[in-house]
C-alpha cells in the first residue's frame, strides 16, 4: 500500500508490503472470515480476520478506506449475534494497526496534510487529523489538504523586542513532526531555546530536548506530525500572544518603527486601566450574587458555601426517589452501596444509575462535598460521569449516567465468550482510563478496587471505569476483610498485607489480573477447573508463559490464536503488573506505551518473573 501525491498519482514509499508480487500469489477472502494470500508455493501470508464465533450470523466486508486503512467489519444479521454486537458495521481488523506510525515519508505530507497530526482511536478502530492550537483546516471537507495558522504570518521586519512581545511558544503534548528540522543547537536550555524561534520569523515548532541539552526549528510545512504517547521531548509551536491588527505586523513605515514601542505601551496602559475598571465592578456584582445564592443553600441543603466547584446539578431526595420509582430497580451492589436505575424528569427521559451510599464513616461525612467535587470535575472518555449527587440530612447520593450493556464481569463470563477484537477495545480502554486516574487528571485518584464489576460498558461497547474517588468514603473493612484492606478477593495487590505505603500501583497490579482475565475469559479464581493448575489464572499464565505455551490459554478462541502475537505481548504485560514489588511494576504510562505501541517493547525474564516461589502451589 502507497500513499498517493494527488492529482499527479506520483506513488511514495510503500507503508505495508505483502512481498507476494510475481509470485503467483492469490487474494483469498475465506469463510472462516480470514482473509489472505496463498503462494504458488503453498504458505500463505495473513491479511486480516473476522475472528467471530459463527460466519453465518454476520455480513463481511473489507475495504481500503480513505484513510489509507485496510479495515474488515461486520455486521450482525440476526438475533443470535445482536445481544453482543451494535445493529451497524464495526471494524474487527485493521492493517496497519496504527498508520500514524507506518507512514513517514521524506517527500509528502505523511498519514495528514501538512501542518496537521494523525492521531488513533483505538476503540473505534479510526483514524482522525487534527490541527494545532491557532491552526484551522484549509478545507474542513478535505481535511487530507492540511491546516494553515489561523493568525497573521510573522513579519521577517519585527525587530527582537517587538517579535517576543507579539509572539510565544505553547507547549503541545504528546505531538510531534519528526522531519522540517532546518537548525540545531547544542548546548542550550529550554529558555534560549523558545527565544531563538520566536525571534526567527522562518520558525514555526521548536523542539527541545533535556537530556541532551539540544534545540531543534522546524519551518513550514510541517510533516509526518503524529499524537504519540511516547514522545520524549518537548515541542513548542509558535502562537500570537493576542489578536493583532494585521497592520501592526505589515506596516513598513519608518515612523511606525521609530515610535511603535511607545504605542505600545500606551495602549496597553489604556487599555489595562480600562479592564481593571471593569473587571472590579464586575467582581462587586458577582461577590453580591454569589453572597445571596449561598445562602439560600445554606437554608435549603445545609451545605457549605464553597460548592461552586461541584457538580452542575444538585437533586433533592424526593428528585431521585421519584426517578428510580421508589429505588425499585437495582442494578448493582458492591462495597460503596447499592445502585438503582432511574429515569430523569427532563425532555429528553435520560437514563440514568443512582448509588445509594451506605455505611458512610463519620470522619467522611465532611469530605463528602470535597471528594465529589473531584469526581465531578474528572471528565474521560473511559471513566463513567458524575452527573450530580444528592447531599441532604443523612442521605449522601451520587448520580451517573446509565450504561446500557452493564458490566464488564456480565459481559466477559457470560456463556457466549465475546469475540477478541472487542476484547482488546476493552483492554486499551480500561489501560487509558487509568491513566487518566493516576497522571493526567488534576488531583491524582487511587481506585483501589479495580475489578471487573467497576468495569462498564456503553452502547459502543466502550469501557469505562466506575467507583473511581469513593476509597476515601468508605470505612477500611467495608469492602472485603476486618484487616484494613481495600479490595475484593482475587485482584488485591500484595501490599495491602503488609506495613507499606498504598500507590497507584495497586491498581496496576489489579489491571494486570483484569487483562489476563480478558485475554482468556475466564476469571482468576475458579474451584471447578477440573485441571487443579488451573484454578488461580494468574499462577498458570506464569507457567504457561515460561513454558512457552501461551496458546493454552486461547484454547478453541480462533481469532486468539490467529492473533497469538499480540495475546503473548498482553499476557507478557499482564505479568509485569503481577510483580509482588510495588516498584517492579510499570506505571499506567509505560503499560499504555506498551500495549498500543508495542514496537520497541523488549520482554525479559525480570519483568515477567512473577510467582518464582509459588509455581508448585
């Protein structure tokens, strides 16, 4: 597969080869769902696979698509398949897995136009190009065209004073165009580095690297730009300060560069005098609405008046009670309380989960605004959200929104074993959630108690994380043990049990049984196995891996097997989260690297050296 310069047709270097050209090769498209090439010598090189239980309850494609994607999708066709699938074309295999990275041309714009980054989204098996901050796309119909600055070019005339008054450079995280370099420096500081490109009016990214003390500018176009987790560096890319008149920039009057720093000053005195006028009067009118709104809540809820930063909507109990019917309906149970499903009042009958939070400690009552003002401003994809919460007498509520395929343990150890594909959606999901948990939202969230119950699911079949930010709320022997633990059987870390400081990794350890779980649709512990080996999965995919074995624990799941490659790498991670030393243990950073991105990931014996004394249990 090329990538194609348009209109010319001029192709560029291939970014998936099969290698079968004159060798008299033939595409095969099975009714296995498999589909690829049989050689005139009788191996056959694998393309892509359905991997379904049953061809037959199913509509197949495949289709190279816009995005340079081979994709193969299927659509349920009748009421068998329904249960588990979306009543819509879904993609179960792509080729290549993530072509933000396969593309990199030294001519051409790469997987985006130029001045624009690829970016994957791996739940939906789709490929997007976004534009930087201050970029907008040059056609948003043909965003393949590429983005442009959405401000005023540089005048190469600005003098330095004026450039750095006019311009900045804004961090932008995760993204970067590889190629474009036109300088280098070395050595140099971040500070000096920022200087350097925004003085230059050929600048456009700088791209500083700390350990090395090195300072790349990249010029216009920019190409190959990609949103990658693994970015070691750090890119700047230069913006307007403020929304200038194009004529402060384009003027090439003499005079206008003799006094232009005097009107500058001036205006902005003006005009800062002019805000600051505004701004007080403003701040007057607020601090009066605001005196008069918190008390009327002071009557009517008994709550405290720094709530602003809670969630929008605050429910009375009879709100909710009328919403769940009485709390008829239970959805759920689990160590925080009891959730019912409700349906709000509105325009629009929004479903949604109402817990129950029982058993509150009395020292928690406090904290109970505090910690669902955090919930309330934790905001994923893969984290299910806090619409609202109820906080009067001794009733503490907490409303989220509804998901209608329940959870993860009802999903994975139902009779009907869900196919890899959305095993794996499932997996990354649960891995970015996490993430989001432990390094990206403003306050650092520990689950401790991540299982597959806390797992749900949506109407895509997306994962989100459920009881995140109540550890905190709960007494410390109300969700297992009288010991002080936090947890449920099965996916509680080692720590727990001993005299040490409780991290994020406890988390990590849980994922790791989650994943091998998913991996094998099975649970961690299961008494009736009739192969005693097998009872605790985490003890046998350690002597399944050591054996070199793995496909034992794919036993009769095709589209496993058929991707046996990436089934050894997520058990490889798993085991690596199971380590018993805490510091052992990779972050959710490194996890997610790795299970996306698995190209410069090296397994050794130290990270999957798990159970070394409890293999003959």
């Amino acid at each position: 597969m090329y990538p194609d310069a348009v209109p010319s047709g001029y192709l560029y270097d291939p970014y998936w080869a099969s290698n079968t050209v004159d060798n008299g090769s033939q595409l095969v498209f099975n009714e296995t769902g498999r589909i690829y090439f049989t050689i005139i010598n009788g191996s056959q090189v694998n393309i892509t696979s359905a991997g379904v239980d049953s061809m037959g309850d199913f509509f197949h494609r495949a289709t190279l698509d816009t995005d340079g994607v081979f994709r193969q999708y299927v659509y349920p066709k009748n009421i068998h398949a329904r249960p588990l699938w979306p009543e819509q074309w879904t993609a179960v295999d792509v080729l290549p897995e993530n072509i933000c990275q396969s593309i990199q041309t030294m001519v051409g714009s790469g997987a985006c136009g130029f001045n624009s980054y690829c970016t994957i989204d791996g739940t939906k098996n789709t490929t997007s190009c976004l534009c930087p901050q201050n970029y907008k796309f040059i056609d948003d119909k043909r965003k393949y065209k590429g983005c442009r600055p959405d401000f005023e070019p540089q005048n190469c005339d600005l003098d330095e004073t004026t450039a750095m008054l006019q311009y900045d450079m804004a961090p932008i995280d995760r993204v970067d165009w590889p190629l474009s370099d036109y300088e280098q420096y070395n050595p140099i500081d971040q500070t000096e580095c920022r200087r350097l490109c925004v003085i230059d009016c050929f600048c456009a990214v700088a791209v500083f690297d700390k350990a090395s003390s090195t300072c790349w500018k990249k010029r216009f176009p920019l190409s190959n730009g990609k949103m990658d987790v693994n970015v070691p560096r750090t890119v700047l890319i230069k913006v307007p300060r403020s929304t200038n008149s194009p004529s402060v920039f384009s003027s090439g009057s003499s005079k206008w560069k003799e006094d232009k720093k005097y009107w500058i000053l001036g205006s902005s005195l003006l005009f800062g005098s002019s805000v600051l006028v505004n701004f007080l009067l403003i701040s007057v009118m607020l601090f009066g609405t605001y005196c008069s709104i918190t008390s009327r809540k002071k009557i009517q809820l008994s709550q405290p008046s720094n709530n602003s930063g809670l969630p929008p909507k605050i429910f009375t109990y009879s709100e909710l009670e009328k919403a769940t019917g009485g709390f008829q309906e239970v959805l759920g149970t689990g160590a925080s309380g009891v959730v019912y499903k409700g349906q709000l009042q509105d325009e629009f009958g929004t479903n949604i989960a109402v817990k129950k939070i029982e058993k509150l400690q009395q020292e928690a009552q406090k904290e109970f605004l505090v910690e669902v003002q955090t919930i309330g401003q934790t905001f994923h994809r893969n984290l299910v959200r806090l619409l609202g919460f109820c906080n009067e007498g001794t009733e503490r509520l907490l409303v989220y929104e509804f998901m209608s395929n329940g959870s993860l343990n009802t999903f994975l150890f139902s009779d009907t074993h869900p196919h890899w594909s959305l095993r794996v959606q499932v997996a990354l999901g649960v891995a970015r959630g996490l993430l989001y948990l432990h390094e990206e939202c403003n306050k650092q969230i520990i689950h401790c108690d991540m299982k597959p119950q806390n797992i749900l699911l949506d109407d895509n079949f997306v994962a989100k994380i459920s009881d995140f930010g109540l550890a905190k709320l709960l007494p410390v022997n109300q969700t297992q043990t009288n010991t002080g633990i936090r947890g449920t059987r099965g996916y509680v870390a080692p720590e727990w049990f001993k005299n040490i400081g409780i991290t994020s990794k406890v988390d990590v350890y849980s994922f790791g049984v989650i994943l091998l779980e998913l991996v094998c649709c099975r649970k961690n512990v299961e008494l009736e196995v009739l192969d005693e080996e097998q009872t605790i999965l985490t003890y046998w995919a350690n002597d399944c891996y050591k054996c070199g074995r793995i496909d034992l624990l794919v036993a009769g799941d095709d589209e496993a097997i058929f991707n046996i490659k990436k089934v050894e790498r997520f058990v490889a991670v798993a085991l690596w989260c199971l380590q018993e030393e805490p510091s052992m243990r990779p972050t959710m950073l490194k996890t997610n690297q790795i299970v996306q991105n698995p190209i410069n990931f090296t397994i050794n014996s130290t990270m999957t050296d798990v159970f070394p004394h409890t293999l003959n249990h």
